[in-house]
C-alpha cells in the first residue's frame, strides 16, 4: 500500500513537472510569436517614418497600401494568439502594431489628399491665369475650383492632424513595449519625434499655399 502512495505521488509530480515545463514551452512560444510580429511593424514604421506627406514620392501611396495591408495581417494574426499564455505581453504589444498601422493608413492617406491638394491648386492657378480670354463661364468655374481645393485641404489637414496624433500616442506606446522586450530593437523616440515635426510642418505649409490661392478668387 505505501508503495502505491509513492508511485501515484510520483506520478502526481511528473505531470506537474510535465504541465509546467509545457507551460513555459507554450509562454516561449508566445514571446517569439509575438517578437516577430513587432520586428515587423517595427520595419514597416522605420520606412515610414522618413516620408514627407508634403512631398512624397512617386508612387509613395501604392507603397503605403501594400506597407497597411501587410500591417493588417500582422496585428491579426497578433490578436489571434492564445494571449493567456502571457497576457500582459500581449497587452503592451497589440496598441503599438495597431498604432503602427493607423500610421501608415493616415500616412497614405495623407499622400493622397496632398496630390489632390497640389494638383487642383495648379489647375486653379492656371484658369486663373487665363483670366484675359475667359469665356462666359470663366468666373463660375473658378469659384467650383476654388470650392475643390477647400475640401482638398480640408481632407489633407484632417488626415494630417490625425496623423500628428497618432505619432505622438505611439511614443508612449514604444516605451511600454520596451520595457518588456528591451533586446528588441524598436524604432528609435527621436526619429518618431522627427516625423510628428515634419507633418506638424507639413500642414502648415499646405494652409500658407491655400492662403495664397485663396488671394486668386474669392467664393462669391
């Protein structure tokens, strides 16, 4: 009889030993799970970063679209893993890759507007230029162009502003998920920093050029 205590006590401590070392093993797992997904975004943010929306390249906005529709797959894929392991992790992980991709969605559309932006204020400027061989409707055409631009800076400034935001939030973000997982190699506060400067810069810049259309034609 003794002897079966023992063996079932035995027996008790191994699937305990057992349960635990799983236990780490499926935590391990999850910390490398969860790694890769921010080195990802974490890529993803460094290209980012360096773009001016005031003038971005060529093509900047399909690059971007592709950059958000990777980033989408990698915060689902985050909020797809059995967070109970380490829940905390996952806690501090998940607002910086969304935060990362709400980046890069104000960031696209932010290039798109800008085109729209520039590219209607040259069409305002050149009917403008035309003002000695205006026809019947020269006037009233200048007004709809004038009343696009409006709506183009609008877009370009509320998508700009957001942006802004988002990369101020992301700093606190990054600092949380630094602390637990300081030998992961994040983007760096200063360069998030830089880019909040350049599109605070950028929206400025945009509301100097619709001042100095707006000089062109009055509303009416």
């Amino acid at each position: 009889m003794k002897r079966i205590v023992i063996a079932a006590a035995a027996a008790i401590l191994l699937v305990g030993f057992a349960f635990g070392g799983y236990h780490t093993y499926q935590k391990r797992e999850l910390r490398a799970q969860v790694t890769e997904l921010v080195q990802a975004a974490s890529g993803q943010l460094n290209e980012a970063l360096p773009v001016d929306v005031n003038a971005p390249a060529a093509g900047q906005d399909k690059r971007l679209d592709i950059a958000v529709t990777q980033a989408e797959a990698g915060l689902k894929q985050l909020r797809a893993l059995a967070a109970q392991r380490d829940p905390a992790l996952v806690e501090v992980a998940d607002p910086y890759v969304a935060s990362v991709l709400e980046v890069l969605r104000r960031q696209a559309a932010a290039t798109r507007h800008r085109a729209r932006f520039s590219e209607d204020r040259k069409l305002l400027e050149e009917h403008m230029a035309r003002v000695g061989t205006r026809s019947e409707g020269w006037f009233a055409e200048a007004i709809q162009l004038r009343k696009r631009l409006d709506q183009d800076h609008y877009d370009y400034q509320l998508s700009v502003t957001s942006l802004g935001n988002l990369l101020s939030g992301l700093v606190g973000a990054r600092r949380k998920l630094a602390e637990r997982l300081p030998a992961v190699p994040l983007p760096e506060e200063a360069a998030i920093t830089k880019a909040r400067e350049r599109t605070l810069a950028a929206a400025s810049a945009a509301k100097q050029e619709l001042e100095q259309a707006k000089r062109l034609v009055s509303p009416g």
